[in-house]
C-alpha cells in the first residue's frame, strides 16, 4: 500500500514513481488524465528518467470507456535531426487501443530558437487528444470572436464554428462568437507563483481549457508527473477530483501548496 502525500477529500498526492503508483489505481477509473512527460532530455527533471511504455500500458488500462487523455510532448533537434519522438508516442497510444480523436498544437508566441540554427523557430508543442472510444465529455470552447457577428448568413446551414443561429425571417445570424480552432496560442510561464521554480510549467490556461473541454464537474483527473501541480490547481478550482503523482520532492511540495490555496478559492464552472 503507497501512503500518498498529501490527501483530502478531492485531492490526493503521492511522492514517487508514477509506475509504482499507477499500478494501485482501479482499472478504468480515470476520466482524463492531462500530463506532459519530460521528453527527449529537453528538460533537465531532477536527473529522473521515465519508462514510456510502461506508463503508456498503465494510463490505457485506468482510463475510464470514454475517458480522455492529453499528452502533450515535443520533440529535440539533435545533430540537425528532429527525434520524432512525439509521433512515435502517439502511434504507441494507438496500438494500445486509444483513439487519436485530435492533434492539436500548443503555440508558444515569443518562442525562441530552439532546435538547429538553419530552421525557423519552433514555437510549438503537439497536444495528442486520445480517447478511449468516443470521449463522453465533450464541452468545446466558444470563444472564438467572430468578425461578421450580427450579420444575416443566408447559406441556410447551422455552422458550430461560427455560432451561427437560424433566423425566423430565412438565413442565420452569425453569433458574437463561435467555436476556437484546434490552434491554441498561450504565453508560458505565464502562472504567477511557486511554478515557476518548476523548468517548465504549464500555463494554468491551457491546464484549464482542456480540463473544461474534456470533463464534468466532479470527474477525475489524473497528472501522472504533474510536477508543480498546475493541473490540479486547475481541477480543484473547477471542481473536479484529481490524484497528482510526482518523483521529485521539491515539485510534490510545491503542488501541494499550490493546491490547498486553491482549495480556499474554488470558483463555478464556465458557461460553456
């Protein structure tokens, strides 16, 4: 039996070997599972490496029928060759049974030359949405503004990405705003507390938006190295359970912080 951490009644850490943890987890009990692994030795993580395969078999078999998981991973340029890495997760993903519902790409604006010197900057991470059969969450975020709002469409067609709505005389007024495109462009580093002692938090906005997206209000979620714990803040205040597991000490504690003052601070659920 693995003691956790840290554990009230929505939220449970553990210290430890996400493959040692894992395991004790009942099978199919996770609604979404939100993680970026520490790939290609990008990020110096404490000297801890991770057994892929491994974590891949375990996060398959506790994810609920129509559970979720984002993985968000990019690749290193070594000796002018990009790894692949990302794809060859991906495609692993698929073989364990998982759907590869979207690729989307966490854009970075302001990204720095990382990689070779003779390519364009990269500026981007893929995000994989995999679902286990069809995702039972699906709640996508309408913020999109849309230029032609209040103006008369008369293609006669319902368009979920413009918000468009029929119209008792004939056509469609397009709405003020219509559904975002699978493009997400959120500044890093952007959080404002202890993560940032963490080599590379995520944003808590995109920690939130794909909490949002692919869950309800009293769902479980799941970072499997959920370092300073930005998406177990963002679960907490939008009222969903979480369970956060992590190797390094110094990130558990951090998280832990980090939650309890979200845990005074739990906000309602967008209007989605």
């Amino acid at each position: 039996m693995i003691e956790p951490s840290y554990q009230s009644e929505n939220v449970t850490l553990y210290l430890g070997d996400c493959l040692t943890v894992l395991p004790t987890l009942e099978t199919g009990s996770v609604d979404l599972t939100v993680t970026s692994p520490p790939y290609d030795n990008l990020r110096k993580y404490n000297g801890y490496e991770f057994d892929f395969k491994g974590i891949a078999r375990e996060l398959y078999r506790i994810t609920k029928i129509g559970g979720v998981m984002v993985w968000i991973v990019g690749d290193a340029t070594i000796d002018g060759n990009e790894t692949g890495t990302s794809f060859r997760q991906a495609l692993y993903f698929k073989e364990l049974g998982f759907n590869l519902h979207d690729t989307m790409i966490f854009q970075k604006p302001g990204g720095g030359a990382v990689g070779s010197n003779y390519c364009y900057w990269q500026s981007f991470e893929y995000m994989f949405v995999l679902s286990k059969e069809k995702p039972r969450s699906i709640n996508l975020l309408k913020d999109k503004k849309n230029i032609k709002a209040g103006s008369r469409s008369t293609s006669g067609t319902k368009s979920k990405f413009t918000g468009t709505r029929l119209h008792p005389a004939g056509g469609t007024i397009v709405g003020e705003y219509g559904y975002r495109d699978n493009i997400w462009r959120i500044l890093p580093g952007q959080n404002g507390d202890d993560s940032t002692f963490h080599p590379a938090p995520f944003p808590e906005a995109l920690a939130r938006d794909h909490i949002l997206s692919w869950s309800s209000p009293g769902d479980l979620v799941l970072d499997p190295m959920c370092g300073s714990g930005t998406t177990g803040k963002m679960a907490v205040l939008y009222q969903r359970k979480f369970i956060g597991i992590d190797i390094s000490s110094e990130y558990i504690a951090i998280a832990e912080k980090r939650i309890k003052q979200a845990q005074q601070q739990i906000i309602m659920p967008l209007d989605i």
